[in-house]
C-alpha cells in the first residue's frame, strides 16, 4: 500500500511538472514567432522614438535657457535684435 501511494505521487508530481514545462515551452516557442518579434520590435521601437523625441525637446530647452542665461551674464545682445529683426 505504501509503494503504490509513493508511486501515484511520484507520477502525480511528474505529471504536474511535466505540463508546467510544455507551457513554459509554447509560450517560449510562440514568444520566438517572426510575427510577435516583428510587433515587439514595433513597439520597442516606437517607444524608442517618443522618448529621443522627448529628450531632444528637453536638450533644446536646457540649451535656450542656459543661451539666455550666458547672453545676459556677458551681455551678449541677441541674433534678432543685432539684425534689426
């Protein structure tokens, strides 16, 4: 009696593993598919792109603001005023 409880849990367990690991598996398989590579590569990309976009609006803003800052400390008239515009 007590073999054959050890041998249903020992099977039970190996069973058990044994679907948790062909899952893990079919969601690897399907993660490696050119489909969901293509849209993961969209998606990091396009996120890519917003956040350069983002950090170059900021650059420029820092960079304008620091101009101002060194035009007024040297005073340094501005482009547009020493035109005439």
């Amino acid at each position: 009696m007590k073999r054959a409880f050890t041998l249903a849990l020992g099977l039970g367990a190996g069973v058990v593993v044994g679907i948790y690991i062909m899952r893990r598996l079919d969601d690897a398989q399907r993660a490696v598919q050119p489909s969901n590579l293509a849209g993961n590569a969209g998606r990091a990309a396009a996120g890519f792109t917003a956040r350069l976009q983002e950090a170059v609006a900021e650059g420029r803003l820092a960079a304008a603001e620091r101009e101002a800052e060194l035009r007024g400390q040297f005073d340094v008239p501005n482009l547009r005023s020493t035109l005439g515009a």
